[in-house]
C-alpha cells in the first residue's frame, strides 16, 4: 500500500511537472506575442533635447518653439523631443550662446547685440540702411530674415561648436522719443538716448547724441522722469514695455537692425540619428526663418496699434532725411569694414549680396 501511495504521488508529481512546463511555455509565448505587438516595448526611450531662450513665455519666439518641437514630435513618431525654457531659466540673454556651444543646452535662442565684439562679421550687417529699398525705407523683417539665412555659412566660422539654423532680422526700429520729433542728426545733440547695441550706440555718437544704458523694464520710468530723451525701440518690445505710456513722438528709422539666431550644439546634432537631423533640417534654414520673421512682422502691426491708439506721432524718416544721417555714419561702417578685411574676412563681398538680394526683395 505504501509502495502504492508513493507511486501514485510520483505519478501525480510527473503529471504536476508537465502542467507547469505547459503553462511556462504559454506564458513565455504569450508574452513574447505582446513584445511583438506592442510598438511601444520594442521603441527606444525618446531622445530629449533642451532648448534655451530669454524671452517670456507669452512671447511669439516661445509660441514658435513650442509649435516647432510638436512639429518635430509628429515628424519622428514621439522619438524626437524637445523640451523650451523660457524667462533665463537656463542662463541670463548674454550667456544663451554659451549654453548651446557647450552643450549645457543643446539648442539656444540668441540675440547677438548682448555680446558685443564677439560677432563682428554679424555685427555688420547692421550697417546703415543695409535692409532698405531705394528710397531708405526697410524691407520685411520676414524678407530681411530669409537673406540673411541664405547666407548664413558665410558667417558659420562666428558661431563655431554650433550649427545656425535659422536668422530673425528685425528691421523695425525707430527713435522713440519723450517729447520731440526727430527729423534729422541735429535734433539728436546733446540728448541721452537708449541704444540696442553697440552698432546703434556708435551711430548715436556720429549723431551727437550721448548713449545711455538703461535696462528696458526701467524704460518707460526713466522716460517719464526725463533720466533719458528717448530710446532706439520697436513697437512690439514698447507694447511689452508699456512705452506707449511715456512716449509722444516715434521717428522711424531703418539705420540698424535687430539680429537673433537659432544655433544648436554641433554635436548634439552630429550625435542624433539621420532621420532626425533630416527633421530638424526639412523644419528650419532659410523658410523657417522667413516665416518667423513674418511672426515679428505681425507683433510689430500689432504693437503700433496701441502706440497710434495712445496718441502717439508717428513719423517716417526716409529719402534725402535719411541719407544725412547715413553719411555721418558712414566712417564707422568704413573702419568695421576695413578691421574684417584686414582679418582675411570678406566683409564687403556679404555686404555686396546682400545688397543685391534686397534689390530683388
């Protein structure tokens, strides 16, 4: 009975055996099945990249950014994302280059006037009057945008350790003045006027004005208490700035320009599978440039608007009143022309392309 017992338990331990190995097996087929059914197990985690910029959240540069890495997202199936910081989170405006070159961030947002001296060859194409029409008056911020990311490689040796994706040129300034009306470089003599560079601050001094920094959230105070005459602004940057507020008089002028680029690290690029830097490159260059630059053409429409309804004058300096103040500026331009050529620098071939191009603009 005993030896009938054991048989019958090791007869139901083979029998248990075989279950478990059945079950196993259906188990490891089931699982395998859903391994091969689910995209999500077999896709790799998705590639982050971090972009930088200065400016506030509610501005149209973040709004794009925001548009583009949803864009990106549909184009590589969620596998490429890109994550915005707005406001310096990452770094104050004069380091976003920085951040990008040494991959503390892989793509910044960068506005080259707070770096002064670092990118001379860019710095001239803020020459006077350079994105005018015949009669001095700017073409586009979106025409002026496209020209100059057509020709971005020919200043690539100024951005080294990143890739420039695309250019937004502002052609949009003007002289925005506390109580006077300027009409020509005399008007200028003697007062202190806010400039957006240090192009535009060179171009003051040829006017005989005296230059003043002063950060623009403390503009329009400084205005109104008279510390300063007037700033070199834009209608879209005084309706952030509530310039409207302390300004009456606004002379247009297109002697400069305003100059932002897009960069990413280079090897953060080089490092990104070909199916997304061809992404990357199918959503920026040269049309992407042009319809951001059509986005800040539409901010300042829509920022003169509140100046017009505030009362404030508004005025066109253009033709022969705009050649007196090219003339005065014109050794300035000479000499940054002279120092880059004098490098090995082809300074007034970029010059002469661009010219042409605007000519057909």
């Amino acid at each position: 009975m005993d030896v009938a017992i054991r048989n019958t338990k090791n007869g139901r331990n083979k029998e248990n055996h075989g279950e478990k190995t059945v079950i196993t097996r259906r188990l490891l087929l089931a699982a395998t099945a859903a391994t091969v059914a689910s995209p999500a197990v077999l896709r790799a985690a998705p590639t982050k990249l971090k972009l930088s910029h200065y400016l506030p959240p509610q501005h149209q540069s973040h709004l794009e950014f925001q548009r583009w890495a949803d864009e990106l997202r549909q184009k590589t199936g969620g596998q490429l994302d890109i994550e915005v910081y707005p406001a310096g989170q990452m770094g104050p405006p004069p380091r976003q280059f920085d951040l990008a070159r040494t991959g503390v961030a892989d793509l910044s947002f960068v506005y080259t006037a707070l770096s002064p001296g670092r990118f001379p060859l860019t710095d001239l194409l803020g020459a006077p009057f350079l994105f005018t029409d015949s009669n001095r008056r700017p073409i586009t911020t979106a025409q002026a945008s496209l020209i100059t990311t057509n020709l971005r490689d020919r200043v690539a040796h100024e951005y080294a350790g990143t890739e420039v994706l695309y250019f937004v040129v502002s052609t949009a300034l003007g002289l925005f003045m506390r109580d006077k009306f300027v009409k020509s470089p005399d008007d200028l003599k003697g007062l202190r006027i806010r400039p957006t560079s240090a192009t535009a601050a060179s171009h003051l001094q040829a006017w005989g004005a005296s230059p003043t920094t002063i950060g623009p959230t403390e503009l329009a105070d400084a205005l109104s208490k008279g510390v300063v005459d007037g700033a070199i602004f834009n209608f879209e940057g005084g309706k952030v700035f509530q310039l409207q507020q302390a300004v009456k008089r606004v002379s247009l002028i297109a002697d400069s320009v305003g100059i932002f680029c897009l960069v990413m690290n280079s090897q953060a690029m080089k490092s990104l599978p070909k199916e997304m830097q061809q992404a990357i490159a199918e959503t920026t260059g040269p049309a992407a440039g042009q319809r951001v630059g059509g986005l800040y053409d539409s901010s300042e429409a829509a920022g003169r608007k509140v100046f017009e309804q505030s009362g404030v004058e508004i005025s066109q300096i253009d033709g022969d009143a705009a050649m007196a103040f090219e003339q005065k500026t014109k050794t300035i331009t000479d000499q940054q022309i002279a120092a880059l050529e004098a490098k090995g620098i082809k300074a007034t071939q970029l010059l002469d392309e661009i010219r042409g191009q605007v000519a057909k603009a």
